[in-house]
C-alpha cells in the first residue's frame, strides 16, 4: 500500500499548452461567432466615427489590440491583490496609462494620423469591449488565457473596423491608403471614364452602421445558430 501510495503522489497532471485547442478558442471565436461588435454589440461608436478611410481604422485596431493585450495581463496578474470595492478605478488607470502610451508613439511617429484620429484615441479608454473583458475574464484568469482573451476580442473588433473602412473608402472617395485605385475622377479614368461616381454618402457616419448592419445579416444568413428569437 505504502508503494502504491508513493506512485500516486510522484503522478503529475499534464499541463495544458499554450495553443490547445481552448486557448485557440480564445482568439478564433471572436473573429466569428462571438464578434465583439456584430453579435456582442459593443464598441460601435468607433467604428461610426473613424472608419471612413482604411489606415485610421487600421491604426484604430492596432491600438485597441495593444490595450487589451497588455492591460488583460496586467489585471490578470493584479487580480488577487486589487480589493473589489475599487477594480473600476484600477481597471480605468491601467487603460489610461496604456491610451497614453499609445497617444504619445502615435503623436511621435505618426502625428498627422494623430491629429485625424483626434480624440478618438483618448476614448478607448472608455471603450467597453476592453471594461468588459477585464471585468469578465482577466478577473478570473490566469496572464497567458488572458492574454489571448485580449488579443482575440480586439482582433475581432479590429476586423469589422477593416472591412468598414475598406468599403467606406472605396466607394466612398475611390481610393484605399489615400492612393486612387479607381481611377482619377477629375481627369475621368478608369471606372470614371464609363459613368462611374463616387458614393458621397459612404464617408458619412450614418453608412458605417449601415455596413456594419449588412455585415450582421451576411453573418447571420451563413449562421442560423446566431439569429436571436424574439
């Protein structure tokens, strides 16, 4: 008894990898089924307000990712000494530290996108994706899980951001990165030189939920687990 006793104790629980397939989970599920702002619905007034160029939408969810990121670790390393009366006011100085961060790089190596996305960067730190996953997993989870949350639901949030912008800036102004990919509509080439106009309604801000309504319906059309019963 006493030699089964010892093999038990010398038995170890494998440990779970880093990429197993509920880590994966973590990242690839709200790319899909569980998008922040398509089935989540949050996070909406940004991708309203700076998405009708592409490179700020870019720039926008490069941002959030790095938020997220590093501000899921943190919380998470934090979560058993942050006392629960105060952990909205820790969770709000941890992303304002890391909005400033990113403020002052933006400001530094990129100022004219700076001064376009404006205050747009400032409001991050009231985006509710971030509050949400702080509050609804790092909280509970260990730093690696933690940060995969993060990456994956800003990835998810920066995804509808593209294609909004890409869209938007298309057929909106014809171009993509400010370059003419349809033709010049002044001098009439390209598709301007058969009738083609510019769509002035898709750089206002109205279009960008419009797009983001037919981004729902296309997911939901190919997914009929996601439509909800009334």
């Amino acid at each position: 008894m006493a030699e089964v006793a010892e093999k038990a104790e010398v038995v170890k629980i494998p440990k779970e990898p880093l990429f197993s397939k509920k880590n994966k989970k973590l990242i690839t599920d709200p790319l899909t089924d569980n998008n922040p702002i398509t089935i989540q619905v949050l996070g909406i007034c940004s991708a309203l307000a700076i998405t009708a160029q592409l490179k700020p939408s870019i720039v926008m969810a490069i941002s959030v990712m790095f938020v997220m990121g590093v501000g899921n670790v943190v919380i998470s390393l934090m979560r058993n000494i942050i006392p629960s009366k105060i952990r909205i006011i820790v969770q709000l100085i941890v992303v304002a530290t890391l909005v400033i961060i990113v403020d002052q790089v933006l400001k530094a190596y990129a100022y004219s996108l700076s001064k376009e996305l404006s205050v747009f960067i400032g409001l991050i730190i009231t985006n509710c994706i971030i509050m949400g996953r702080f509050e609804a997993f790092a909280l509970a989870e260990g730093p690696w899980r933690s940060f995969l949350d993060g990456i994956g639901n800003a990835a998810g949030y920066g995804l509808i951001l593209i294609i909004v912008g890409f869209f938007r800036e298309l057929l909106g102004s014809g171009t993509l990165f400010g370059l003419k990919v349809l033709g010049d509509s002044v001098e009439k080439t390209g598709l301007y030189s058969i009738g083609y106009e510019n769509n002035g309604f898709m750089v206002l801000p109205p279009m960008a939920l419009i797009v983001v309504g037919l981004i729902i319906w296309v997911q939901r059309s190919r997914n009929k687990e996601l439509i909800e019963e009334n």
